[in-house]
C-alpha cells in the first residue's frame, strides 16, 4: 500500500556514504524516477559519478549536513557506521530510514548479540571482554576456545582474533588494541548463510531466499543461491529475517549472517551478524529476481509497497576483489555473466571493484 507519507517521483533521496552500495541504491533509485544525493567525505566515491547531486564534507560537518537535509525528502545510509550524533542531527530534520535503533544496534557486537538474544534467536554463546580475567573466565566457560572481536568498528575479519587454545590466547587482547570487546564461542559451522529482508513503512516484510556465502581472506568472495540447506533450515532462516526486521521496527533492507551447524538432530541456525543496509551477500538478486534488494530498500524508504522476491533463477554472485576485476573482458564474453563494475579508480588488493552474477537454470532448492 502506499501511504500517505509516500515520496513521489522527482523527490531526492540522501545517503551517507558514497560506495558501491550507495552507488547501486542510486542506479535502482534512478529507474524508479528519483534523485539521490550523495553525502562521502571521500571525494573520489563511486557513487557520485551516477548520483544527481553530492556533497564532499566529513559526517560531522554541521553546516553541511544542514544543507544535505534541507536539500533531500528523506536520508539513508550505506554504511553501518554513521556516527550516531550525525544520525541524530539529520533525524531532527527529516526522516531517517532505518531509524537509530537499528544503527545503535548493529554498531555495537555486545548489543547485537543482546538483541538477538532477547529476540529468541539463538546466537552462540558470547561474553563481554573488557579485562583479561573477563576473557580467561568467558574462555574457560566455553573450553578453552572462541573468537575475540572489538564491539565496534569491526568488519571483514578486522578487529578478531580466533583463540583456538593457549597459544593464542597469550596476545590476542593486545592484537586488539585493549579495545571494549566480546568474546564468543567457536562455533564448527557448516556452512555460512545470509537471509535479505524488506521492511516497509507499513510494516509488510519481504524476504528473499536465502543466500549461502564463501570467504576468502575474511572477505565475501562467492554468495550462491540457492543455498544448500533444508527447505525447513530455509523457513527458518526467513523467519529470523522477519523477525529482526519487526523488532526494530526496521525500514529498508536489512542482512543478518547465520552459521549452519549440522547436529545429530540436523541443521541448527546461530546468528552472527545484523547489516542495517544492504548488503554484499544481496547482489544477486539485482539480475536473478523480480526486485533486487537495491529496489527495495529504495521502494521502503520512500515509502512504497515492496516489490516481488521472487527469484528466477540460480545464481552464483562472485566479488570481483582487487586484480580479479582485470579479467572483465574474458567475464562480457561469458553468455550467462551480468558484469557490475564499481568504477573505482584505483585498483588495490582486497579492494571490492565488482562483482559478477552468473545465472543458471532453476533448480528445485530452498
Ligand atoms: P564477523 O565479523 O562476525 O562477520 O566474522 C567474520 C567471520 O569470522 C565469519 O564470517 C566467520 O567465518 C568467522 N566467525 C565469526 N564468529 C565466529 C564464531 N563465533 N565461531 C566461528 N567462526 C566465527
């Protein structure tokens, strides 16, 4: 339904942050008839060269960010890690979807993992970290193993060190600076799978299907749809998806990262990880699906009925991660490759320039 608080088209839509994701929720704003305007302190992001309008000032530039409000319908963010003062300020001006909840939530792993918990969702098992007796206590509960991760600023496996026994054990908070952390236990997964979900200003949830994901040095490197888990483990999945999405009362599109245990009694599900945004693990759905999760995030935050989920056909989405986007010319001769390229200028390692959606026949899957 649309509600009466729905943009219209020409309206100008803000976001934070001015890389590829921001630069494909301005080419899916475009097709729908609005303008973004893009606010990075970077003045090479990807987003501005297919942006209507941009702003090049840092997040807590007052003066500019007043501008940025009086000159947008509505403010989003691509990243998860707005300063909340930045989101604050904006939010006294207009309308910033998803709300502070989701970002407070998400920015802080001791608070996540909380959430989730308190959600009924079940998470592996974790401790706060501020001393080493708080480790050796959190470690010793879990026999002796876990991963240490900083509460905040942590992505791509930065910010983590992985405690298998004691010899780890010896510098891992200095490996971490001594920052505020948690300490969780080492969960044996199977394999890891992300559930992409869309949560309109009148509350409708629309979930994709599940995606299973591949890393390589820490980073996403291929997300295979669809996953190969059960078509139970696939509802539950969805589940957790809604679930989240309602309980932070969320609008637009939203990740979270689930480990798939196989017990005696089958596949469990642990969550990980909350992405207030989308995400990496979602760019398939731009070639294989009716709505790609960039569609919907736009469609939610400007207060439009979400578009359909349903995916066409399978699909294995690989990041294009530093050199590997040199092979682009072998890739546009692939017959069943969608090429996405990010236009970044300078080429490093571990740098995500593009991705690549190779579609394939639908099978019967979850
Ligand atoms: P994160 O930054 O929390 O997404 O973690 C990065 C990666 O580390 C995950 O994708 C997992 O492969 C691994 N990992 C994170 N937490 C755990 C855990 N508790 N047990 C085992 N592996 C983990």
């Amino acid at each position: 339904m649309t509600t009466e608080r729905a943009l219209k088209p020409g309206a100008v839509i803000g976001i934070l942050g001015g890389g590829q994701l921001g630069r494909m929720l301005a080419l899916a704003a475009a097709r729908l008839g609005l303008k973004c305007h893009i606010y990075c302190p970077d003045p090479a992001s990807p987003a501005f060269d297919v942006a209507a309008a941009r702003t090049i000032a840092a997040y807590d530039d007052e003066a500019a960010l007043a501008a940025f409000a009086a000159a947008v319908d509505v403010v989003t963010y691509e990243f998860e890690n707005v300063p909340g003062a930045t989101a604050e300020f904006l939010a006294g001006r207009r309308p910033v979807r998803p709300g502070p909840l989701a970002l407070s939530v998400a920015q802080d792993r001791l608070a996540e993992k909380t959430f989730l918990a308190e959600a009924g969702i079940e998470v592996a098992p974790f401790r706060a970290v501020d001393s080493d007796d708080d480790l050796d206590r959190a470690l010793a509960e879990f026999g002796g193993a876990g991963v240490l991760k900083t509460r905040r600023f942590g992505y791509d496996g930065k910010g983590q060190v992985v405690i298998r026994g004691p010899e780890d054990r010896a510098g891992a908070l200095a490996k971490i600076g001594h920052a505020p952390a948690i300490v969780e236990g080492l969960v044996g997964f199977e394999r890891e799978v992300s559930v992409i979900a869309a949560r309109g200003l009148d509350g409708e949830v629309a979930v994709f299907d599940i995606a299973e994901n591949d890393h390589r040095d820490n980073i996403l490197k291929t997300t295979r749809v669809p996953a190969r888990i059960s078509i139970k483990t696939a509802e539950a999945a969805r589940a957790i998806g809604e679930n989240v999405a309602a309980a932070l009362d969320y609008v637009g599109v939203l990740a979270v990262e689930l480990f798939v245990v196989v017990g005696e009694d089958g596949e469990r599900l642990l969550a990980n990880e909350i992405a207030p945004r989308v995400h990496n693990s979602g760019h398939w759905t731009e070639d294989a699906c009716h709505a790609s999760q960039f569609e919907q995030h736009i469609r939610a935050i400007a207060g439009w009925p979400l578009g359909a989920t349903v995916r066409y056909l399978d699909v294995e989405m690989e990041n294009l991660i530093g050199a590997d986007a040199d092979d682009w010319p072998r890739i546009l001769a692939e017959p069943a490759a969608k090429l996405h390229l990010y236009g970044k200028a300078e080429t490093r390692p571990g740098r995500k320039m593009g991705h690549v959606n190779r579609l394939k026949t639908k099978s019967r899957g979850a």
